[in-house]
C-alpha cells in the first residue's frame, strides 16, 4: 500500500464515515463491505436491497464514492493481478488493484502501463470509471488501453463486457462512474518500458498552441508533455516533455522509491499558497531549483509519481481541491483569457494549472473529450467552511460556463458545483447513459453523491 494513502485512511475512523483527499464530503455510510473474492461482491450485490456504493482510493473530491445510509464496498483489497503475459503484452487484474502494484509486477519484463493518471496511487477500478487520462503523447482517455472488463450487475449477474461482447455495458461502465455496477476484473494493455530525457523550455502562453502543434503532437518520440501555466497573470508557461532516449540514465531507480519524505514539496506548497510573493517564488527559485540539471529517467520512474508530494501538511481549516476544464484545441486561445479573467476576478488561489492533451473518445457514453482537446488542470486552495465552499461554487460555475460557450466540458471526479444544465450540455450522451442504467439497475441500487445529484430516474 502507498504511503500516500496517509490523509484518506486516516479518515476510516469510524469506518462508516466515508471520506475524500480532501476531506470536504464525508458520508456516513450503515456498512463497509471488504471484499477479496468476487464471490463476496456478488453475494453483496444479491443481497442488498438498499443502495450500494464503491470507493477505490477515494481520490474523487466529491462523494462519488459514497451514499449516505448504504452500503460501501470498500474494493481496495481486492487487489490481485491475475494474469501478466509479456508477449501479448496485456495484463488482467481485479480492480481494487492500484497502478503501483502493476508496475512493480511488469517492471522486469520492462513493460510499462499505458495509459493512467499522472501519480501511481489509484485504483484501476476507479481510474476506469472516471475513465482516467495521463500526459501521454498521442492517446486519449484511458479506455483506449481497456481490452475487457467483467462487472457484477445490479441483479448479481456477474458479465463480460468489451468493444465486441455487451459493449454498451463496457462503453457506458468505463467513465460511468460507478453507476452500471461494480467493475470487478479489468484487461489492459501494456507498452515498452523506455528511457525518457527531460526538454523543457518556457514561453509566452500565446505561443503555446503553434509550438505543441509543431513539435508534440504527432511525435513519436515524445513519451509524456504537459504545460505548466505560471498562476498570477497565466501569461507564460512552462512545457515539459519526457523524450525518449538511448542517453545513461542520470535516475537509477526504476521506479519512485516508496516511503520517502515529502518535506520539502511541503515546503514549496506552503511557499507558493502562503507567502505573499509566493507565485513570484516559485517561476524564479522554485522551478529553476525543482528541474534543474539533466533528468534521464526510466518511463516508469516518472510514472510511478506518487500523489503524497502534492499532499499538504495539514488540512485543517484550508484544503487543496483540484478541477479540470476540456477545451477543443483550436478554441485553447479564447479560453485562456476566460480563464485568467475569472481566476483574477475571484482572487482565487491557484497553485498550478497543468495543460495536457487528449485525443478523442468516441466511444464511451460519458465521454470528457468527443473531440480533440487540451485539458487545463486547476490545483488551488481554498478554505473549508460554508461561505468559502459557495464563493468556489460560483467560480467554478463561471468557469465550466467559459469552457461549454466554446464548446468544450469539465472533469467529474470533481466537487460537485456543476448545475443539473451544465451537467447535460457538457454530457450530451448522459440521456442515454441513463436509459442504460435505468435498463440495468431499475431499482437505482449503484448511487453515490455524484449521482445523487444528477441522476433522477
Ligand atoms: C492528486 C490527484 C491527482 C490526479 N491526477 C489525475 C490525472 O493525472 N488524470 C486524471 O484523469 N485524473 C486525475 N485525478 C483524478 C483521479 O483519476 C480520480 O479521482 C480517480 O477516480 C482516482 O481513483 P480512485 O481509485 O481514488 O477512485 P475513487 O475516488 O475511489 O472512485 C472514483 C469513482 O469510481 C468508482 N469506482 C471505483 N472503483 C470501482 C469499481 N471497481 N467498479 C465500479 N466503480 C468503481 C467510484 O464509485 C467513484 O464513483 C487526480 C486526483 C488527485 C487527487
């Protein structure tokens, strides 16, 4: 288990109050199931009448893994890799298992995970259902890598799903949020372990869009990029990428130590949040100190990244909330001045916005990117009572508002600010999500705070 894990298990007292990273939803559930087998799950599922719910890591920040008074399954240890074939390049594994554990099992046959998020700390069960993206060069969301998965119904059946067998339940259950039922088995691809060197270089955000068109995204060469806009004025930007190499590496782990000390990423937060010169601080000491020199790494080395180096030291009356905007490539010029405009205009205290890339998903019912977009990625603080919770309801608001008039969506593993009608313009498929949903599970067992809200059957 990663050490990551510190914030969120510390919330398992009581165990019936189900938390977030974030701590800004608990839920107070009447039963956490443990599961192990798949038996267990489905015995579960069989005989619970009353409403279910599912929590992998518990990185979504805002209650999507929890319902009040049901009943949680809790899919963390149920964690084993079932079956790794290097040739074929595929592995399948039970879904409470995180992306840590599979890199530890494919590292000697230098196999890396093809795509997942940017930290190693979730499970594959919840990145599936949020249909999770990384910064990788030339892909899109997750399911691209998903070959086939098997799910537990509402009524016990326990089913395959892939593009070929019941391929509605595998298009609407990857991204569906826990919805369809609980994802028990998953089988994804894998792809060459490579040694990585870090390019990076810093420009004015308007020539951004022209310099990844030309040199990132049709590259083969490029393993990972993002770009690293400079909050306070959001005028210049960092872009980092990952290139592969046949360069000595100058990082001889293969992969992130577990159990190191974080202090001093600490100590950065609290500079670039705190300090009243902080974003300053960080474009002109931090960052040149953070990456300075030849950075050689191997792939899974950089992704095994774990989320603890962006954890806080304390949580208490402040907390650290991500969000995420997607926004049509060619539109990536109009939404930067929207965005810089709100973020200024609330004052709101933004550590870091990350641009990836996404290709298009055409093929899951509750796709973030039908089309081709870049995702800008909000890492801001903000305080945790009542009044500061609604200011950030505006903003966010505004912002998801500035994303859909250019026709673009927002992220939902997210705090819940989205209205109903936002939800369904950013979501236009979401009818059919829940015609298929009310199909499968009529009686709307599989709920949680996310559907609570947008789901009335
Ligand atoms: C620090 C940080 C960095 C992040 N970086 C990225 C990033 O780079 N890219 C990105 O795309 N996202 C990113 N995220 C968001 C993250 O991908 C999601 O929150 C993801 O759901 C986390 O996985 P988890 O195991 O914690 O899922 P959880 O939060 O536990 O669950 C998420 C959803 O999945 C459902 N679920 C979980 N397991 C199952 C299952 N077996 N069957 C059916 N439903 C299930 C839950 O009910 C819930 O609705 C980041 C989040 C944090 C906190």
């Amino acid at each position: 288990m990663l050490p990551n894990t510190r914030a969120v298990e510390q919330q398992e007292i009581p165990p019936t109050v189900i938390s977030d990273v974030t701590q800004l939803n608990p839920v107070t559930v009447s039963e956490v199931l443990v599961p192990t087998t798949t038996r267990e799950i489905v015995s579960a599922v069989t005989r619970h009448s009353g409403p279910i719910s599912i929590g992998g890591s518990r990185h979504s920040m805002g209650g999507q893994t929890a319902t009040p008074a049901g009943l949680q399954i809790d899919m963390r240890h149920f964690d084993r890799i079932l079956a790794f074939d290097s040739v074929r390049r595929t592995i399948t594994v039970q879904t409470g298992v995180r992306w840590r554990q599979i890199q530890e099992r494919i590292d000697s046959a230098n196999l890396s995970v093809k795509i997942m998020q940017s930290f190693a700390n979730f499970t594959v069960g919840g990145s599936l259902s949020v249909n999770a993206h990384g910064r990788y060069v030339g892909f899109g969301p997750l399911v691209s890598s998903v070959r086939s998965i098997k799910i537990v119904l509402a009524n016990g059946d326990l089913v395959d799903a892939s593009r070929d067998v019941r391929s509605d339940i595998f298009f609407g259950a990857i991204g569906g949020y826990g919805a369809l039922g609980v994802i028990t088995e998953a089988t994804l691809d894998l792809v060459e372990n490579a040694r990585v060197k870090r390019h990076q270089v810093t420009m004015p955000i308007r020539e951004y869009r022209p310099y990844f068109f030309r040199r990132i995204r049709d590259s083969t060469a490029v393993v990972f990029h993002n770009g690293d806009i400079y909050p306070g004025d959001y005028r210049t930007v960092r872009a980092e990428s990952y290139i592969r190499t046949s360069d000595p590496v100058t990082v001889p782990e293969r992969m992130v130590p577990l159990g190191q000390s974080y202090a001093l990423n600490r100590a950065a937060i609290r500079i670039v949040s705190d300090w009243p010169f902080g974003q300053t601080m960080r474009r002109v000491v931090v960052d040149p100190w953070r990456f300075r020199g030849p950075h050689v790494a191997w792939r899974n080395y950089i992704a095994s990244s774990n989320a603890e180096e962006l954890e806080p030291a304390s949580r208490t009356g402040a907390t650290y909330v991500l969000a995420e905007y997607f926004v049509p490539v060619e539109r990536f010029d109009e939404f930067v001045p929207a965005m810089r405009g709100i973020l200024r205009r609330h004052r709101v205290n933004v550590l870091n916005v990350s641009v990836r890339h996404a290709r298009p998903d055409t093929e899951t019912l509750l796709s973030w990117a039908p089309r081709e977009v870049f995702a800008f990625v909000l890492y801001y603080k903000q305080n945790t009572d009542t009044a500061s919770q609604r200011v950030v309801g505006n903003w966010t608001r505004e912002l998801i508002e500035a994303t859909l008039r250019i026709g673009g969506s927002y992220y939902l593993p997210y705090q819940l600010h989205a209205t109903q009608s936002q939800f369904l313009r950013a979501y236009s498929r979401a009818p059919e999500f829940f015609t298929l949903k009310k199909r499968l599970d009529p009686t709307n067992k599989f709920r949680n705070m996310l559907w609570n809200k947008y789901y009335h059957p």
